[in-house]
C-alpha cells in the first residue's frame, strides 16, 4: 500500500514538472516584443561669434545651420527690445541650440552695458535685457613677423580685430601692406572683455611697439585721448603714410589670403601701388576735390587740395566713390576711388603722387607735420605713465626672450 501510494506521488510529481515545463516552453517561445528604441540624447552646443564687416546677424546664424523660420521666430520676440534685424559689425553673440538646430538659449552684446537675453520656455522664445557681466583683464603678446603681419598675430591665437586696432595706431608712420619684413619685431599690450571665460571682445591697446617704433596711449585729464610716442608726440599726422588703408582691404579678408600689394618704383615723382581692380582707395589727408574725372594717361584722376601746398593725386583708377565729385570736402582714411588700370596703364594699379608748393616729393620719406603733443602742463603726469608701459613693453620682451631659451622656466598664462 505505501509502494503504491510511493507511485502515486512519485507520478504526480512527473505531471507537475511536465506541466511547468511545458508552461515555461510556451513561455519562452512567445513570439519575441519589438524592442523599444532607446530615446536619443539630446546633444547641446554653445557657440560664440563677432559680426564681420558686411555680415548681418541673420546671415551669421544660418552660416552655423540655424533654419531661417527659428531666426525669425527669435527676432520677432525681440523686437520690442533689440531689432536684430539692424546690426553691426564688432557685435557679438553666444548662442545655445541642440543637434536639431533649435535655439535653446541666445546673448546678442550690442555694447558694454548691457546684453539682450532670449530663452526658450513652453516652447516659446521669452527675451529680456540684463546687465552685462564682463571680465576684464590685460594680456601681452609679443613676436616677431613670419610672412604677414596678419597671420603673425593670429598665429598667435589672436583674432582679426586685434590686428586691425594694431595697425590703426601706426597707420601715419608705417604702410602695413608692403613695409614689414620678416623678423620685424611685435609687442600689444591690450584688454581683453571675457564673459563666463568666453572671449568676447578686445578693449583699449594700451602700449604698442613695432621695430623701433613705441606707442603710448594716454588720457589727460580733460578728457582727450590719443596714442604718443615716448617725447609726448602725438603719433597722427596730417597724411596716411599710405592712400591704400591697411584695414578697409584686410577686413574683407578673415577668411582667405589676402591678395599681396606692391610697391614700384617709377622713374616719374611718385609711387604706384600694383593691387587688384576695385583695390579700396582713400584720401590720405583732410582736403577739398579739386579735380575728378579723365585726365589723359592717367586715366581716371582725382586730385586733392590739402591746404598750406598741400596736395595728392591718384590715376589709374577704375570707379570713383559715391559722391566723390567738384568741389567736394573729404577727410582722412575716406574711400574716394577703387584701383583699376583706366589710362595708360599695363597693369592694375594706383599712381599716387604727393606735392608740396607745386614740388613732387617722395610720399615714403617726405616728413608730414604731426598732430598736437601732450599739453605742457601735463607732461610730467604722462611720462609717469608713459614709464610704467615701457616697463611693461621690455618686461614683455624678456620674458619672451627667456621663454625661447628655456621654455619651461615660464609657466603658462
């Protein structure tokens, strides 16, 4: 009986075994789920940009891949504060969008006040205006010319703008497009304008050295500021060293080479200038039109009255600028033509002639009268200051010097 009931057990253990398995064999050959996709991570970027000559904001933004309908929908909310629709060169911006190019957060720094903040929230664009968090701080650079001045600096890490502020002080003493030569020495002593550690922009060049040449920007107590040499002497002069502006050509130039400028030397009393049609030309001095138009082999010619015998001429041009005509008042650095070869010319380029009491003399060597110097009273205040950025200026150039001997006896910025 025990032996039986021993069966029994024994074979109702066997069923509910056959039963699990078959229970889990079924289980197990369920037709498989579709796996769900795991969701995508949203990636975000943060990208910071200066607005280029010619270079709207709108433009600026769709270069990065921004759709046009997201720039809209993030001018219209700002309109009653900034119209981003109007900028302007030297702006700067921080902009926040995800891989889907969906602007998540945007700074537009129109000056250094105050920045415009557009942020996305319920799906839409909410702006307000805030004061601007900037940190400022003083920063050296020192080198020396390998190719360009240009690539030198932004070989440098260095941006375009700080190039062109750098050649604007010496612009009455050097011609930037054709003078430097290789190993032609550099130092910029400047502010820099940081935002939560991102460059934002460049502020005052406070002392400059090219070769032997020193600058010293200096404000006096009335409130006028300009760029002096060690004596006090103002570095503008009455005439640009050059009529083809070192800015309005490179400007354009950010992001390709920049076409070479050169010098040739003529038999006649004056210097041409060999550079591509539609070159920028501008008048070297304050003056007055006195002539606009064709004037045999030189082509189309203009010539400018500069007051005290005073005058300089420009042939060979391909288009005046607008307005420039007769009669017509000018001021230094202004564009009043473009290079072309109009005339008797075999080549494209500018014939630029400097004459003194109806005598041509040489543009590169002539010795053009300078602006005012430091006023008398204050000078002794100037050469305090003047003293302490020259001390900078050659500590700057120690340290680079000991930095080419032995590098790691100078620690990093």
């Amino acid at each position: 009986m025990r032996y039986d009931n021993l069966k029994l057990s024994l074979a109702g253990v066997a069923l509910l075994c056959l039963a699990g398995w078959g229970l889990s064999n079924r289980l197990n050959h369920r037709q498989p789920s579709v796996e769900e996709k795991p969701k995508e991570k949203v990636v975000y970027h943060m990208v910071a940009d200066t607005l280029k000559s010619g270079e709207s904001l709108y433009l600026s933004l769709r270069k990065k891949g921004v759709p046009g309908t997201e720039i809209q929908k993030l001018m219209d909310a700002s309109a009653n504060i900034v119209n981003l629709r109007r900028s302007y060169p030297g702006e700067y911006y921080l902009l926040s969008y995800d891989s889907t190019k969906t602007i998540s957060r945007f700074e537009y720094h129109r000056n250094s006040h105050d920045v415009l903040v557009v942020e996305r929230k319920g799906g839409k664009f909410q702006a307000h205006r805030q004061q601007a968090q900037y940190e400022m701080r003083v920063r050296w650079i020192t080198g020396r010319v390998s190719g360009t001045l240009w690539d030198s600096i932004l070989n440098k890490g260095e941006k375009p703008d700080l190039v062109l502020a750098f050649t604007d002080i010496f612009q009455w003493n050097v011609d930037f497009l054709v003078d430097p030569r290789d190993g032609d020495e550099f130092t910029i002593i400047f502010e820099e304008y940081r935002n939560n550690g991102t460059f934002v922009k460049y502020g005052r060049i406070l002392a400059a050295k090219y070769k032997d040449l020193v600058a010293i920007l200096y404000r006096d107590p009335e409130g006028h500021q300009d760029y002096y040499d060690p004596r006090g002497r103002s570095l503008r002069k009455a005439f640009l060293r050059s009529p083809l502006n070192y800015r309005r050509i490179s400007s354009g130039f950010s992001y390709r080479r920049l076409h070479p400028i050169y010098k040739i030397y003529r038999p006649h009393p004056g210097i041409d200038y060999a550079a591509p049609v539609g070159t920028p030309v501008v008048a070297s001095a304050d003056g007055t039109v006195v002539y606009a138009g064709w004037k045999n082999g030189f082509g189309k010619f203009i010539k400018i009255n500069h007051g005290n015998g005073y005058y300089t001429t420009y042939g060979h041009l391909s288009r005046y600028a607008k307005g420039i005509r007769r009669g017509i008042r000018v001021r230094q650095g202004q564009v009043i033509g473009y290079v072309g070869r109009t005339g008797i010319a075999t080549g494209p380029h500018l014939d630029y002639r400097f004459i003194k009491d109806g005598r041509f003399l040489n543009p590169l060597t002539v010795d053009i009268p300078g602006a005012s110097s430091v006023k008398k009273r204050y000078i002794e205040e100037f050469y305090k200051a003047k003293d302490k950025m020259l001390d900078a200026l050659i500590f700057s150039e120690e340290r680079k010097m000991l930095a080419e001997r032995e590098p790691e006896a100078v620690p990093p910025q």
